[in-house]
C-alpha cells in the first residue's frame, strides 16, 4: 500500500479508491486508512464478505473520512443488494458500468424509480469531493 501514500500525497485532482486491494475487509481497509493509501473504497459485499461486513467497513470508512463507493460485480445478477445499499447508505456514488447488459440496466433503472419515490431527493453534493 505504499504507492497508495504515495499517490495520495502527489496526485492532486482524484481520487484514490482502493478496489480489489480491500474488497470490502475491514483489516485491509484499516491498514489503508492508516497509511494513508487512499481517500475512499470501492465496497463490494458479493463479492468478499456479507452485507454486515460490508456495513462494518461503510461505519469505519464514514468514521474516518473515507469515501465509500457501492459496486456491483460484472455480471452480477438482478436484484442485487448493491443499489439498495447506495441509495439506503446515501453513496454520492455507486460503480456500475457501462449500461450493456440487463443486469446493469435494471440497476440503473432501480436508482431512478428510488430518485422518484423519494421525497425531495436530489443529487448527491459533490463539491467537498471536488478537487480541482
């Protein structure tokens, strides 16, 4: 996690999300945290760990000012719990890819009828996340 530190410290317009290195592991994002190898991570409860897991790492991720991004698997399936937790945890992001497949598509069409039930939902605010 080293170049993580690194390129937390030098790049100055992104953001530095860790993916497969934490897949979702408390103790791998923890020692991300600590050294300071990223700003946020990519959560994916189906593929490592349970939707408790994945919770426990959104708590620790909220409690130290990291950002944590939902995310489906490629070719995952319909119904995934994934859009749930974006809209439920108020993820100003969720990673879903390119619209070309039915599964992906219905994700996306979930968070829009979520936009439409919610009352006054609006865009995440991203200017704290900005950096540019």
């Amino acid at each position: 996690m080293r170049g993580g530190s690194k390129a937390v410290q030098t790049i100055d317009r992104s953001i530095i999300l860790g993916d497969d290195l934490i897949v979702t592991n408390r103790d791998r994002l923890e020692r991300a945290v600590k050294t300071s190898a990223v700003d946020g991570f990519v959560m994916k409860p189906n593929q490592v760990g349970t939707v408790a897991e994945a919770l426990d790492c959104f708590e620790y991720a909220s409690q130290n000012a990291i950002l944590t991004i939902p995310s489906g698997r490629s070719g995952g399936v319909i119904g995934d719990v994934v859009m749930d937790l974006a809209v439920g945890l108020g993820a100003p992001f969720q990673k879903n890819g390119a619209p070309r497949s039915g599964e992906r598509i219905e994700k996306l069409n979930f968070l829009l009828r979520a936009a439409e039930r919610i009352l006054d939902c609006a865009l995440a605010d991203l200017s704290a996340l900005v950096r540019f």
